[in-house]
C-alpha cells in the first residue's frame, strides 16, 4: 500500500502526499495515473470520516470517539478540503488532458466548483453553517409537556397516530405553540441566512442565490422552468388524487372536515407489528433482496459482517443512513430498529443506497461513485417498490395477505401525500431568492407560505388555523440549512416509480435496467441514468399524471 503510513488524524502524515501530487508534472502519459494516486488518498480520507462518524453514532456517550471526531471535523477536513481545491486547480490549469468519456461529467463538475468558488465567500458560508446549527439546536432542543412528562418533537410526533381525536388535537397544538413561542427568533435567523445567501451569490457574480446554487448542485440537466412544469404537473395530476385521499381519510374516520391532526392516525386500528427484534429484521429484509435479485441479495450478505447496526439501544444517535468504506468496499446501514413497518421501510430504502454504492464503486475513481442525487433517489426509492410484492410472508417478507396489502398501500399513498408538499417547499424558495424584493419581511414570507399551502394543500381544513398554516416553514429545516434541495426527491419519486412500473410486467429486465444505471455512478447525466434505468427524465403533465393512474389503478386492486 503506497499510502500506509498515513495515520488519518495527523495530517502531517497526509500534506507529503499531497505535495507529492502537487509537485508531479502532468503530462500525457500520466494524467491518468495521477488522478488515480490523488483518487486513492481521497478514499483513504473518505474511509476515515465515515469510520469516525460511525464510531460516535453507534455511541454517543464514547468519549474518545468524540475527541476524534471532532479533531477530524475541525483540523483535518478543512485541510483536506484546501489540498482538494490545490489539486483540482492543478488538473483544470492541465490544459492537454483529455478526459476518457467516464471523466467528462467529472472534469465538468470540477471546473463548475472552481468557477463558483470566492476566497471572500469562506467566511460568510462558515457564518451560515453556524446559523444552520443554531436553528438545528433551537428546534432540536424543542420540548412539550405531555401527562406531566417533558417529551422531545420525535416523540410527540406520535401522539398523532392515537385513536382518541382530543389527545392528538392536543399533541399537535402543543408542539404548533411550542414552535410558535419561537416565531420571532426563527424570522430574524431565516432574515439573516437570506442576506448572508444574497452576498454570496454576489461575490460569486450571480444576480440571485438561486442561479448561483444551481451551479453549486451541479444541476446541469434541467431548469428552473422545469421545476415550475413540474409544480403545474404536480398541482393538476397529484393535488386533486391527494384530496381524493384525504376525503376518503376523513369519510373512514367519521369527520368532516379533516383537520391536520387528523392524517397520521392509522385506519385500520393496530399498527403494524413485522419483527421482534433486528436480527428478524434483518433476515427478513435479506429474503426480500433475494427475490428482488440474487446479486443484490448477495452484496446485502457481504454487509451482514460488521456493516449494519439495525437495532434501536441507549446512547445511539437518532435516525437512519447508509454510507460507505471505500477502501474496503463495503456500505455500511446505521438505523434505530424498535419493531415498526418504519423500520422495513427504511431498511429497503438505505438497502437501495447500498447497492448503488456496490455498483457505483466499480468505477475507478471515487468521485464517479454514487450519482447526483436526484439519481441516488431513485436507486433507493426504487428498492422499497421493487420489494413491494415480497412484503407478504409466502413471498419471503413480513406480513399476512392483508396486511402486506396495507403495508404497500401506505406506501402508495405516501407518495401522492409527499408531492404537494414537495411542491409548496420547491416553490416558496424560488419566490424567496427570485422574486421576492430586497427589503423582504417575515410577514411576506408567511404570506407566500399561505398562497402556496392553499394552492396544492388541498384537503386538510386549515380554515382557523392561520398562523399555524402561514408558519409551516419555520418547520422545515432545509429551508434553513440546505436551500433548493427537496426537489431532488420528487424527481427521484418520478424515476422511481418509472422502475417500479417496468418491474410489474418483467421484473428481472426492470431490476437489470436498474443495475445496468447504477453501476454508471457518476458518470453520465441525469437523462441518461433515468433511461439506463428504463426511465424517462421528465416531469410534465402526461408523465405525472400517467403515474397517478398507475398507483390509483394498485391502489384499487390492493384495497379490493
Ligand atoms: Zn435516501
């Protein structure tokens, strides 16, 4: 191993490589074996990060794990990120090389970061990430009283799923209050990350943030028009099938109107029980990749040693990821498993990445694994529909007949529930970074807010309920720290469903399709993945309307 005396948290053990690379004239000959050197020590650094994040994830109360991963995050990624930048100038100033055709989306993603990137502007996105942390503190650290007992939001989440009407009302006024009794603070730090936004985008030399974080997510494949093809797409096709939904909810439950306390409780009485404890899990989700694909089913095999931490315990962090070894070639899956259909949900979904990854990493450069990720979407979405059919215990899965038919149902209308949303959240920040004027205040945002809840939230009596509507986007968090990305999984969904929809008539060519896409990593723009995958990149009327009626056509045959 050329690189065996680095020890990733001394970064002097690391700069002589990187002077190494800096210091070798590029020429013809050996551009590619450069970028392979260069290649190869990222991995290394990318191998560290994940292991140490790892490491304070599984326990958050080892303290040694926390020295190191913050010696990690505050010493050696900043110098990791100034030898990326040396490097990466140093192959664009390369003018004679030409690219093999995997690197060509590669080198275009490497001279759209050099041409955005401003010395002026590191300290003001430093400033930003601080305010991002400081909403995700205030809002993390938000609690409510419930029976005498302090609970966390997560928690009082799922008062909403109880049968009595009055405690959920209650549950959903409290933590409405909670988030209410922070309404100022919230606007002023929302204020001031939209100013900050504004000067970067400046100092960059773009007339708004929007076309500057275009450039940023390397989203080179669609427009924004196409965003606004996607909500009018979305506001005919899906609003109309999700208030359908949301009638049929209230008419189920005895209410009318439906009110937003209401959309969580389950139908059909218990909530579903698929395992006792992870290893059931586990296996359980292992019979269902082997139905999907042997393949797949075998790269899942590979992590069952050592790479996945299912189980909910005491001092493990919250929710769920899949990231990924790239020098041992290994994804890892890291969720809180306490028993729910949640829980299969999310293990298919991450399972999906991990596939995409074990395909992705043939490539030989590590910045060609994964995709964008409108794509890594797909690769995940796409998993938990594949793995639909096999939800029912004679195929291998969880569930008795009737109730892997709910289970799949759910899922369904989940998807129709999520696209409204996803378009209220898309369309607020284009009027936000765009439209709206200079001296923008925080009554204008709710107001926007509003027009836009009123134009794709239809189904769900909001009609007294006005400050609680107007400042739903004080409650979502990538409207804080990571502004335009949510879009991203709508287009997934679309793609996604694509897959799913080839698979109802020949699975093995729909999952051959997939496989064929993801083994493509990075290396090919999104309409090309989407077709690689049997799927077309669009987002129009015909497109999305076509798919509503898929789902409405399972959703009939299931809930017969
Ligand atoms: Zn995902």
């Amino acid at each position: 191993m050329p690189y065996s005396d680095i020890n990733p948290l001394d970064w002097s053990t690391v700069q002589p490589h990187v002077d190494a690379l800096l210091a070798t004239e590029l020429g013809r000959d050996n551009a590619e074996s450069w970028l392979q050197r260069w290649s190869d020590l990222t991995a290394i650094l990318h191998e560290s990060r994940s292991q140490i994040y790892r490491e304070v994830s599984e326990n958050t109360a080892d303290e040694e794990a926390e020295k190191r991963f913050l010696l990690f995050v505050e010493q050696i990624m900043p110098q990791a990120k100034i030898a990326a930048q040396a490097l990466k100038s140093k192959l664009l100033a390369f003018e004679d090389y030409t690219p093999q055709a995997d690197a060509v989306m590669m080198m275009k993603r490497f001279r759209t970061e050099a041409s955005i990137f401003r010395e002026e502007n590191v300290p003001l996105q430093s400033e930003l990430v601080k305010l991002g942390n400081e909403y995700e503190k205030l809002v993390g650290g938000m609690t409510i009283e419930w029976e005498g007992k302090e609970e966390t939001m997560p928690q009082a989440t799922l008062h909403l799923r109880e049968k009595d009407r009055a405690a959920r009302e209650k549950a959903w006024r409290l933590m409405m209050a909670r988030f209410g009794a922070e309404r100022d603070r919230l606007n002023e730090l929302y204020l001031q990350m939209l100013s900050l936004r504004r000067q970067v985008a400046k100092n960059a030399g773009f007339d708004n943030y929007r076309d500057y974080q275009w450039k940023e997510f390397a989203r080179f494949d669609y427009t924004p028009d196409d965003c606004f093809t996607f909500h009018d797409a979305i506001e005919h096709e899906v609003v109309p099938r999700a208030a359908q939904l949301y009638a049929e909810r209230a008419e189920k439950l005895g209410l009318d109107p439906l009110s937003p306390w209401d959309t969580e409780v389950d139908l059909h009485g218990e909530p579903l029980h698929p395992f006792e404890d992870a290893a059931e899990l586990e296996e359980g989700c292992y019979r269902i990749f082997q139905q999907v694909d042997p393949v797949l089913a075998e790269y899942f095999t590979a992590m069952r040693d050592g790479f996945l931490d299912l189980a909910s315990r005491p001092n493990k962090a919250p929710g769920g990821f899949c990231s990924s070894f790239p020098v041992r070639r290994k994804p890892y899956i890291f969720m809180n498993a306490v028993g729910t259909h949640r829980d299969v949900g999310t293990l298919l979904h991450e399972g999906g990445h991990a596939f995409h990854f074990m395909e992705s990493s043939q490539q030989p450069l590590i910045w060609n694994y994964g995709s964008p990720m409108e794509f890594c979407e797909v690769a995940s979405m796409a998993m938990e529909l594949l793995s639909a059919p096999y939800l029912e215990k004679s195929n291998g899965g969880f569930y008795e007949e009737a109730d892997a038919r709910r289970a799949h149902a759910e899922q369904l209308h989940g998807i129709v529930r999520f696209l409204p949303y996803m378009a209220v959240v898309d369309a607020f920040q284009h009027w936000v970074y765009v439209d709206a004027p200079q001296d923008v205040a925080a009554a204008d945002l709710d107001a926007k807010w509003s027009e836009l809840w009123n134009r794709f939230m239809v189904g769900i009596d909001y009609s007294s309920l006005q400050a609680e509507k107007e400042t739903g986007w004080h409650r979502k968090e990538h409207i804080f720290s990571v502004p335009f990305y949510y879009i991203e999984y709508g287009l997934a969904q679309l793609g996604a469903l694509q897959v799913w929809r080839n698979a109802l008539t020949d699975q093995s060519q729909s999952v051959a399709d997939y496989r064929a896409a993801l083994v493509l990593g990075d290396t090919r723009p999104l309409p090309e993945l989407f077709s690689a995958a049997g799927a077309t990149f669009a987002f129009d009327r015909e497109t999305v309307g076509d798919l509503m009626t898929l789902i409405f056509e399972k959703l009939a045959e299931l809930e017969r």
